[in-house]
C-alpha cells in the first residue's frame, strides 16, 4: 500500500513540476537557464565531493 501511495505521490510530482516548467519556460526562459546552470554547477561540485 505504501508502495502505490509513494509511486503515485512521484508520478503527481513529475506531472505537477512539468507542468510548472512549462509555465517558467513561457514567462522568464532566461531565469530557467541561470537556474539549470547553477543545479549543474551543484550537481558537478557534489560529485567531485563523493570522489
């Protein structure tokens, strides 16, 4: 049971954040570009971390 509440709790969020990325990517893809290099920059800093 909780197994099906967690994947349908994930499939909601997934339908939920593209739908605002939709929305970001209509009204400001400037902002949405900054933000999408600044998690890669984290994500690649992290991963230089777990080394």
């Amino acid at each position: 049971m909780k197994e099906w509440w967690n994947s349908f709790r994930y499939g909601f969020v997934m339908v939920e954040s593209k739908r605002v990325m939709q929305l970001t990517s209509d009204t400001s893809h400037c902002m949405e570009t900054e933000t999408t290099t600044r998690w890669n920059a984290s994500m690649e800093s992290l991963e230089i971390e777990r080394r």
